[in-house]
C-alpha cells in the first residue's frame, strides 16, 4: 500500500510513437484490452504496478493457421462474432460512468466465459468514442508482458479497466488507486474492476475505499444471456455460426442447432460460441485430426444418436482441432507441454525467464532448443513476451485438465517442477507458484487438476495461505485434508481474516453430518476462532457454545473430550460472548465453570495446572471487559486486577507467553482507571505498558497490534485529562494508524474504534490548533461514521452530526466555502433525527453552526440565505440564553451575541434591524458607543469590499479536498 500523506509524483514520460496492437480488439474502434505488442503510453509507473493509455490502432495480419485456431476464434479481443450487448448490464455502467463522483471504482464479476473482457471492451469502446481516455492497469509483481515506454496524456475524463482483480496484490491494488487518485491524471476517473471473484474480492475492498476518499458502486455480476432463451436464443447460435464460417471461409449452410441449447449452460456466451464453432467444424468433413496428428478420428461433436454433444465432449472437440497446427510448429509431445506451462504460468515478460522455465522442466537441453521451442509457440500464438497463454481462459483450463487426465507423468513433472525450490533454476518466483495454484482452481472441474493442485497444497502450503487471493481461489476446492492442513496453520493476522473464514466454511460444508463427536467439536471450535477473527461474534458464540455443549456431554468419555480442550473453548466461550454482547451473568458463569474445572484437576499435573490457570485468567480478562461494557468500572477492575495475579503467577514460573498477557492486561487496567477518573494512576500504568506492546509488537505486529492500539488510545484520553495534548494527540495519531490497518482488513470488527480515535483526536489536533491536519482528520472522522451507519453498527447518527458540524466550522474557518455549505448542510440534516434527548452540547453546536451557516451564503453571495440562518441562529440562541440576561460569555449567552453580530452583518446599517442587533451585541460584551462607532465604520467597510470577496471566494475552494 503506498505510505499515506507521502508526496505523489506526477511526472510522465512523453516519447510517443504509434501503438500497434493485436489479438484483442473492440469492435469498431480497435480500443485493446488485453495483449499488448509496439508502442504503449505509459501513464503512471510505480515499481509494483503500470497504468497503460492505449490508442486505437491497425489489427495485425495474422496467418490463416493463427486465424484458423479456435483458441483465435473464440479469444474475446479477436471479436470474431459481433458483440450483443446485455442492455440492463450496460445501462448501470453508463450510469456509474457518468455519475458525479470525481473517482469512483465499480467491480463487474462473473464466471470464466460469461463475457467480462467483452462486455468491458464494449463499453471502453464507447467511452472512447465519447472523449474519454482508456487505460489498462498491470500488477507488475506477477507476470505480465514488458512492453516498451511511450508518451500519451489523457483527457479530462479518464477509464482505468483493471482486468484479473482477484489475481492482484491487494496492498498493490490499493496502492494503484491510492496514486491516480493523489497523482490526478484526469479530472474525472473511472476504475473498472473485472474479477471472476464475486463478494469476496469486494467485500475485502470496499470498507477500504472511503478511507482513501473514493467513491464505489455496487458490483455488477454479469448477466450473460441467462436472460435470453427460445428464438432469441437460437438467433445469438445462428449468429455465431455464421461469423465463424465467414472467419474459416466455409459458405454458409443450415446449422445443428443443439437439443438441449435452452440448458443453463448456454447462458455462458462462451459455451454458447464453442457449440457454434464445433457446429461449423463439424460440418466441414465429418472427422477431425487425432492428438498425434496420424489417423482422424470420428467427429465427436455429436453423439451417436445425431445430437449435440455436452459442452465438456464440446471443449475436448474444439481442443483437438486447436493441435491441428501443432505438428508443422514442433513435435506434439513438445508443443502440448509448451501450451501447459504458458496457461500456468504465461506470460512471461522475458525471453531469459521463459528460456530458464523450458530448461527446468525438460522441455529443452539447450538454450539454443529452449529458443527454438519459444519460436514455434510465438507462431502460433503472437504476443508481445513469451509463452503467452491458451485463450479463452475456460478454454485453457479445458486443456490443462484434458492434458493432465491423458498423461499422469505430466502430472508428475509438473508436480515436481512447482514443489521444488528456486536453487533447481527453474526461474518461478513464488508469485508465479502462486498463479498457477489460482489457474488449477479454476481448473479443478477437471479431477486431475483439483489432484495436481491437492498435491502443490501439501507441498507449498505456505504459499497456498500467502495470500488471500490464492486461499479464496482454492478454498472451495480442495479435499477436507487438504484444507484442514491450511486451516490448522496459526493464523497470520487479519490479511487473511476473510479468506480463511471461507476455507474453513468449505471444509464445515464438506463434513458429514455422521462425523465422530470428537472431530465435530474440533471443527466448530476452528469455525468459532475463525469467525471471532472476522468479528462475527453472534455466529462465533453460537458455534463455540454447541462446542461447549457437546464437549461438556461427554466429559467423562476420554477418546472424545480431552478437559484440558474443553477449558481452552469455555476461554474462547467467554470471549465470543463478551464480543456478542451477552449479560454479565452468562460471562461469569462460564468463568466460574473454568474455575471449577480447574479446582478438580487441581495437582495432576504442572503441565496441566499452568494451562488452567492461563485459561482462568483468560477468562476473567473477557469477564473484565464484560463489565466494563455495562458500565461496571469497579467490578471490571477487579476481575482484572484477578487475572493480573493469576498472570503475574505464571511469570514467576517462568510460562512461556505470560509475560506478554501480563502486559496486555497491564494495560487493560490502566484503561479502567482512567474510567474511574484516576487519570495520574491511568498514566502511570499505561506508559510502560505502551512501551512493552511496542517492543513485542516489533517482534510479532500480527499478534499485538490490536492490543498496542487500545492502550495507545487509553493512554492518549488519560493524557488529555492531565493537560498533556501534545503527547496525548501523538499517542492517539499513532493509535489511529493501527486501527485504520486493522479496519482495512476487519471493518466489522475495528470500525467503531477507528472511528472513535478519529473522533478524539480531531478534538485534540482542535485543542492544537493544528487546522490543517485537524480538517484532514474530521473528513476521514465523517467517512468512517457513515460507514458505520451503513454496516448498522452504531445506534444513532449522533457523533457524524457532530463531526459534520465542527467539520463545517473548520471549512468555513479555512474559507471552503462550498464544500462547508455541503457539510453543514448534512449535518443539521441528521440532528431532527436523533432520539431524544438531545444533549445540550449538540444545541450549542447547531446554534453555532447557523451562525457559520449564515457566514457561508454571504460568503457565497446568497444574501436572502444568509440572512435567514442569521435570524435562526438568533432565534435558538435567545431560547438557549438565561432569561434574566446573565451568565458566562463562553456560553449560551455569548452564542447569542455572536448571533447577533451575524445578523447585523447581514442587514444594511441603516435598517432598525441592524442597529437593534448591533446594540444588543454591544450590551451583552459590555461594548460602549465608542466601539459601535467602529463597528458601524467597519460595517461600511465590508459593504464596498463584499463584492471583491464574493470573486476571490471561487479561487479558494479547491484548497480543501474530501
């Protein structure tokens, strides 16, 4: 992820030539979006990752035995058969596309073969023609074409089509979109995210993007033509025919229609094209070649009773007629394994990397072989790099799994090629294992892919767990060995919070019902620690209570429950019950069974002993923080003052681990202190516990974030207690840091306190007088308690009406005129809808917002406005004013003098109004006639200069961005 607040470069190279582009094509106007070969802009080049501006240009002649392959027929960028466009698809991307938003991001997902790449080369295509500028966006950390630097800007209105989401880093990802949004190549931005994940690429990145202060639009999974059926159905097959017997020049004919063309399965334009190919081939002479290139073998596109085959018999049909052209480029045995590892790996953006991965799989003896071989795959697959994969997608995963079922060697080698380390040189990085761990999932339809990728898992579990992208991809297919060897691993923080939760749901929905007692706990247990990493706390007290029950039911049968286990799940029970917001009493309860269990084996072993005591204290920490969520600060303190002692204890043993629980509740302490208003005693504690968490947070960040953040944010309220600001807006800064990291991951779970730290230290940056990085903070305060409000994760809209109001007040201080009048207008919005009873602080904010209110329409030339919010805030002021005319000038009465300053303000000096207004100012601040004279000479002054002010206001506003 790129640093936030670090300085972002604009800079461009500017040596364009013209762009010569091939293989994937928008019909009409030749807008790529694919591979790449010649001159290409390069817009934006940071070192993990490229934005590329392309230009329309000349599709390259290609030879007939290229333009003959159905892998060219049937590529999307080819556009062989004209493109008909899913309407209610396109409509809500126009819409997304032509909306307000300066940047916004949308997500357009769907199975391989439903038409993503050209539905959205379609819809480039017409931005294009409307004077949008197209770029493509690469993750220069996996493999991907290197292609040459050229110059191209861009227009005002800029589409950035990222294709493969789920396949990119997601810190690259976020990074990507953190510098077009900082480096600003067009005013207006677009980001097309295509990705055959769904929700859970989504999900992962959608509570980041309000961070970074770009707007979203809900995904859009691509309809296909499930929409299409009967006649219509049957026009989109004749359609398809005909173009490809006009791209093979075979003279048009009556088509077999397939029987069963109304199945589900022909709602893939992709499968729906393939049927129509192998119509066309089929009709051209009744056999097609064998995979040896000897004999021809029966047409298999029909079955024996004359009618269409399966869209699987369809695919290895199709694939058969693709190794037509093999046998003059190369032996087959050569060219079928070149054509796997480009689908595994592919492309690869140099000839040396290419050449090293033929000699490490035994493709070649030399590297005059090795280049020999590239050669031949480059003639009958041109693109710029080496060893570009078999295109479609689904039609090279089709491959992967028919080649692999025909010669289990091959499987065998390349199992050995991708489990065997980097010293063999075979030139993988991990990113390239890891790609191919993505491409068998996709292919584990196919037995003897899902096999090939049971046996990378238990090879290389590290990288099948590395990265959310990878762990998402597989976890729906891997055999439950396979993905309990995951599952069982430590977990590595929150970056795979997600993924792991949905690993382990795939291993819970492969379980039978019939599973041993024992193993069924063990499983509910996994699923309850995954679910509580997630923050589905409800879901996790559920699960982990079942475990309880189960284990409790049997406790006196050895082979199923083992006492030392069921202590570690009543600790995690009380946890997943403070976390779901259970009574006190329910929390103490399973306290106190922990506590009984111990007592009785009590003395049977140390061993055992050590880890009873470790679970008690467990407990009564979450017992702690229990009542400290019912407003129980004594109670809270002495369950955890217990679990101090039971932890000090441990220490004194010498038991690994104690000491840094000891730190944790050490601090847990230090926060009830501070409830209790022992703020010197808060400090004391705190400080030094800030100081462990952080030298074991540089030692294991995963494991000790959370806890570092809560005792730095503690810490920081307890220091703004004493008088301490700038100390305590530094710990509170550095608190916000870690919760915006862990919300990136878990907004469920860290949202509310990220929020509050925001919250805090606006008010503290407030106290600082720190304007600029203060406006800053209450944006981000503002964005992340909508979310909130989105992800009903607060009561009320109580603190955003407050955030929004100050927030107002900052901008109208800095002169953001229209962006405050935006603000304060939201916020005095939400205030009518709070339940009662509003506190008096929030009328004191909405009386001094009427009076910024009205600052901000003269400001902005609105005279009439401005006038009527002077005479509101008058209005609220006097009912909130002592009725006898005294009290304290900080308060409701100095407010209403303000009010009414504002209102003379607004009123030209000669109407009674203004001079009453302007008199009762004078007698509330004990003003005398010598100061109303200056007033009404200043009055006269900012009358000549409103009009200056009114211009110079529009020059202002883009000083302060949200």
């Amino acid at each position: 992820m790129a640093e936030r607040g670090a300085a972002h470069s604009t800079e461009r190279d500017r040596t364009m030539s013209g762009p010569r582009i091939d293989g994937s094509w928008i019909g009409g106007h030749n807008i790529q979006i694919g591979d790449v070969t010649g001159d290409v802009a390069i817009l934006l080049e940071r070192p993990l990752f490229r934005l590329e501006i392309l230009h329309p240009g000349q599709l390259a002649e290609l030879p007939d035995r290229v333009r003959h392959q159905p892998s060219y027929l049937l590529h999307p960028g080819s556009q062989v058969v004209p493109y008909r466009t899913p309407t209610a698809d396109l409509a809500r991307l126009a819409r997304w596309r032509d909306g307000p938003e300066d940047l916004s991001v949308l997500l357009l997902h769907g199975p391989g073969g439903q038409g993503k790449t050209r539905t959205a080369q379609h819809f480039a295509s017409r931005a294009a023609a409307d004077g949008w500028s197209v770029a493509q966006a690469r993750d220069l950390t996996t493999t991907a074409p290197l292609l040459p630097r050229a110059d191209g800007g861009t227009a005002e209105r800029l589409l950035i089509v990222v294709d493969y989401a789920e396949r990119w880093s997601h810190p690259n990802l976020l990074a990507m979109l953190d510098w077009t949004r900082a480096a600003e190549p067009a005013r207006v931005i677009r980001v097309l995210l295509l990705s055959r994940a769904g929700t859970h690429l989504w999900d992962r990145l959608d509570a980041e993007l309000d961070g970074f202060g770009i707007a979203s639009a809900p995904p859009i999974a691509l309809s296909g033509f499930s929409g299409i059926s009967g006649p219509a159905r049957e026009h989109l097959f004749a359609e398809a025919t005909d173009a490809f017997a006009h791209a093979l020049d075979i003279p048009a004919r009556p088509w077999r229609v397939p029987d069963d063309l109304a199945d589900a399965s022909y709602a893939s334009p992709l499968t729906l094209h393939m049927a129509a190919l192998a119509a066309v081939l089929s009709a051209g002479g009744g056999t097609v070649p064998t995979a040896d290139g000897a004999t021809p073998r029966p047409d298999t596109s029909t079955t024996t009773d004359g009618s269409a085959a399966r869209p699987a018999d369809i695919s290895r049909y199709l694939l058969l007629h693709e190794q037509r052209a093999w046998n003059a480029a190369a032996d087959t045995h050569t060219m079928r394994t070149l054509v796997v590892l480009a689908t595994l790996f592919g492309p690869f953006r140099t000839r040396e990397s290419a050449r090293r991965l033929l000699l490490a799989a035994a493709v070649a003896d030399s590297p005059a072989e090795a280049d020999r071989a590239l050669r031949a795959h480059g003639t009958l697959y041109p693109a710029h790099g080496h060893l570009a994969p078999l295109h479609p997608d689904r039609f090279g995963e089709d491959f992967l799994g028919w080649h692999l079922d025909r010669d289990p060697a091959a499987a065998d080698d390349l199992a050995a090629l991708l489990t065997g380390d980097e010293s063999r040189g075979h030139g993988l990085r991990d990113g390239d294992i890891r790609q191919a761990m993505i491409v068998l999932a996709n292919a584990a339809r196919h037995a003897s892919a899902r096999d090939l990728l049971n046996r990378l898992v238990f090879a290389r579990v590290d990288l099948a767990e590395s990265t959310p992208d990878v762990v998402l991809a597989v976890a729906g297919h891997l055999p439950p060995a396979a993905a309990l060897l995951i599952a069982m691993r430590p977990s590595r923080g929150v970056e795979l919070a997600h993924a792991r939760l949905e690993l382990v749901r795939s291993l819970v929905a492969a379980t039978p019902a019939d599973v041993p007692t024992a193993a069924a706990i063990g499983i509910r247990r996994m699923y309850g620690l995954e679910l509580l990493a997630c923050g589905e706390t409800g879901q996790g007290a559920d699960v982990l209570g079942e475990a309880v029950r189960l284990s409790q039911a049997h406790l006196d049968d050895a082979e199923t429950t083992d006492p030392e286990e069921l202590v570690e799940l009543l600790r995690l029970y009380t946890q997943a019950l403070v976390g779901h917001g259970a009574p006190c009493e329910t929390v103490w309860a399973t306290v106190e069974s922990i506590r009984t269990l111990r007592a009785e084996r009590a003395g049977r072993s140390a061993t055992d002993d050590i880890h009873h005591t470790n679970c008690l204290a467990g407990g009564l920490s979450n017992y702690a923080k229990s009542l400290h969520d019912a407003k129980d600060p004594h109670g809270s303190l002495r369950a955890a003052e217990e679990a101090q002692e039971l932890y000090r204890g441990l220490v004194a043993l010498g038991e690994e681990h104690a000491d840094k629980a000891l730190v944790r509740t050490q601090a847990r302490i230090s926060s009830l202190m501070h409830d209790l208003g022992r703020f010197e005693d808060a400090v004391r504690t705190g400080r030094p516990a800030v100081d462990a968490l952080r030298r074991l947070f540089a030692d294991d960040a995963d494991t000790h974030r959370e806890h570092l953040a809560t005792t730095l944010r503690n810490l920081a309220l307890s220091l703004e207690d004493l008088g301490e600001p700038q100390e305590a807006a530094a710990a509170m800064a550095e608190a916000a840091e870690h919760y915006r990291y862990l919300t990136q991951h878990i907004p469920r779970l860290f949202l509310a306190e990220f929020g509050s730290c925001l919250f805090h230290l606006a008010g503290m940056y407030e106290t600082l007088d720190r304007t600029g990085e203060l406006i800053g903070v209450r944006l981000e305060s503002a964005t992340v308690d909508r979310q909130l409000r989105d992800m009903v994760l607060v009561d009320d809209d109580r603190r955003l009406a407050i955030t929004l109001l100050l927030l107002g007040q900052n901008l109208e201080q800095a002169g953001s005129h229209r962006q405050a009048l935006l603000v304060l207008t939201e916020g005095l919005a939400l205030v009518p809808a709070l339940p009662a009873p509003v506190p008096d602080r929030m009328a004191d904010y909405v009386n001094s917002t009427m009076i910024r209110l009205s600052r901000v329409h003269n400001a902005l030339g609105d005279r009439a406005a401005g006038l009527a919010a002077a005479r509101d805030a008058v209005g609220r002021a006097r009912r909130a004013a002592p009725a006898d005319g005294t009290g304290a000038l900080d308060g409701p009465l100095g407010t209403l003098g303000f009010a009414l300053e504002q209102l003379a303000n607004c009123l030209p000096p000669d109407d009674p109004e203004h001079t009453a207004a302007q008199s009762e100012f004078m007698e509330i601040f004990g003003l005398g006639p010598d100061d109303l004279a200056d007033a009404l000479a200043d009055d006269a002054d900012d009358a000549d200069d409103a009009d200056d002010a009114d211009d110079a206001d529009d020059a202002d506003e883009d000083s302060v961005t949200g």
